[in-house]
C-alpha cells in the first residue's frame, strides 16, 4: 500500500498527528533518534551537508522525470537524465549523483519514493535504539538478581535455572523470572556473554554487534536464524518468524533435522532492500554432509569425531564451517581429503 503516492501521504499525515499528540519529553526522543539516524551525533556540519546534497540529488532526478513525462513510478536512467538535465540548465551531473548515493539505483529509488538501502551508520543507529528498549532490560533483571548471590564463575545456565525456578516458587507475587533459554532467545546471544552483559562487563549493543560478526566469520559464507535475527535486531523467535515471510530468500541447506541454513549474501541483501537471486530451496543439500554423516563415513563416535573437529586430529577432515553450533563439511572436500588420505579414514575408503 505504501508503495501509493496517496497512500504515503496519509502515512506520513497519520505519523505528524500522532506526533502532535505526544509530550513534549516524548516528542524530544523521537527527534533525537530521527536526526540520528540521519545526522551524525558529533559536531554534525559534514553529515548535514551530505544529506541536503542528497536531497539535492533527489530533487533533480525528479525535475527530470517530470520534464520526460515520465509514468509514475519511472525514473530517468544516466543517459536521459544527462540530455534532460542541458535543457533545464541543471547543473547537477550523473556523476556527481552517483558519487552522493553510491550507485545511480538508489537515487531513482528515492525519487519514486521507495525505501532506500540504509548506511552502516544507519543501521547501527537504529539497532542501538532498538535494542536497549526496557524489555531488553527486564530479560537481564534476571540475571543480574541472580548475579547478587555471588555465584561461582563457573556457574551456568542450569545453575541459573534452578535458582530462578525457587527464587519464583517463594517470590510468587513477583513477575516471574525468565529461564536461561528465553534471555538466549531474546537477547540472541550465547549464555556466558548474556552474563557479561549483566555484569556490565559489556553492552548490549556491543555484544550483539560482537555476535554477529562472530557468526558471520564461522559460518563460512551462509547463515542461520541466530544471525539473522541479530542482523534485524529482533528475538530469535521473531527471527524465526521472519524466515517464513513472503519474498524472504529460500534455504540454502539443513543441517541434520532441525539446522535451517541460507546464503548470507542473500540475507544481507534482503535485510538491505536488494535484489536476491533466484534460487532452488535447499540446493546444496546434495553437497553438504553433516556430523552424523561425516561419524558415520570415517566410522568415529560423536566423542571421536570431536577430537578429530576441535584438536585438529587427521581422522577426519576439518569442517568447512559451523552454523547454529551445527557443523558441516562440504562433501566433494571430504571426498579429496579421502583420495588424498585413505589409510587415515577406512570408513570412507571402503564406501567408495
């Protein structure tokens, strides 16, 4: 529907009134976080003046179309812009617009008044408004109460989880506190980061940023719902959930019975507003192998195959990455690595 000049108009009416309406106090955030995400929060000069270049560009590109008659929702390309923009005496080029937005796809965009792709800075300004809302705070209250009892450092999750479930049996008229699962959920972080974020060892937002870059790097190029849920700052449920969305890029393969993957190039460009490829669900499904496939072909345990992953033993090759805690091997590396090494994996030798 936004998609419709009428349609983004009465949006943008709707969210003016609905502004009117708050406190003054209310109406001071609201504009802080919207000029941060356009406006650097230092001295600001050199980022104002990019975004009125910006618009600048935007509005030229529009005087354009305008002048070519063109349809609604059309934009002039590079070379009708630069015939066009000589007869309005526009002195604007199309490479100065490209230089301003990066690529002349983005300027068309906000000139047919689409979504545009978001800057880095943009994208971590609004994940750091986003995730330090009050509830993010209320998941590590938890914790933090249960980090008051001193506990030994060694403490984990099921320690955690037996203290909440008594601390809630004898507070009953408290709100209950969250299992150790729904703070890793909500806050989409492993366990003993989750602690340090509540011992204030380390933010939230940089733990999260922390995480996904983790993720992205033993992933080996794909990615799970864990990063994509980071990636979108939401919940791993609601991550889930966004996975199932209409136009969402198809699975790329599935690790044992439960591990979805996706290409997170795809992810990346998807989050970003950009064209994915056309892809076939679960395409390298064939390609991939998992641990119970890998333990099964060099015939070793889980505990076997563990050492094999973890202290570099040659029983096995290494894994081409690791995805949901979930490793997986690509098969024709397993199937070289076994030419190359058949006395090492007997298993494997014999089922070829």
């Amino acid at each position: 529907m936004l998609d419709d000049h009428h349609a983004r108009e009465s949006a943008r009416i709707d969210i003016l009134l609905r502004f009117r309406e708050l406190s003054w106090q209310d109406q001071y955030k609201t504009y802080e976080v919207i000029q941060g995400y356009f406006i650097h929060s230092g001295p600001g000069s050199e980022a104002l003046q990019e975004l009125r270049d910006r618009a600048e560009c935007v509005k030229a590109v529009q005087a354009v179309a305008r002048h070519l008659e063109l349809p609604d929702g059309s934009a002039p390309g590079v070379t009708e812009y630069e015939q066009a923009r000589k007869e309005l005496g526009i002195e604007l080029s199309s490479s100065t617009i490209i230089r301003r937005w990066d690529v002349w796809r983005e300027v068309c965009k906000a000139a047919r008044g689409e979504k545009v792709s978001l800057t880095a800075r943009q994208r971590a300004h609004l994940r750091a408004v986003i995730r330090t809302r009050g509830d993010n705070e209320e998941w590590l209250t938890g914790l933090r109460e249960w980090l008051a009892t001193r506990p030994p450092a060694t403490a984990g999750r099921e320690d955690y989880n037996a203290w909440a479930e008594e601390r809630n049996e004898k507070a009953s008229h408290l709100p209950p506190l969250p299992s150790s699962q729904s703070v890793r959920c909500a806050l989409a972080l492993p366990w003993m980061v989750a602690r340090k974020v509540a011992e204030r060892d380390l933010s939230l937002v940089d733990a999260q940023a922390q995480q996904l870059d983790h993720l992205k790097k033993q992933g080996g190029g794909f990615a799970g719902v864990a990063l994509i849920s980071l990636l979108h700052g939401v919940t791993t449920g609601c991550g889930k959930g966004l996975t199932r969305t209409p136009g969402f890029p198809v699975r790329a393969f599935q690790i044992g019975k439960s591990q979805e993957v996706w290409h997170l190039a795809d992810i990346e460009a998807h989050h970003k507003s950009k064209p994915v490829p056309d892809r076939t669900p679960d395409e390298l499904q064939d390609q991939i192998l998992d641990r119970k496939q890998m333990g099964a072909l060099c015939e070793l345990n889980s505990v076997q195959l563990s050492r094999a992953i973890y202290k570099a033993r040659l029983t096995a090759p290494p894994p081409a990455g690791r995805v949901g805690g979930c490793h997986y091997w690509w098969r024709g590396d397993v199937e070289r690595w076994v030419a190359q090494n058949p006395q090492r994996a007997p298993g494997l030798f014999r089922s070829h």
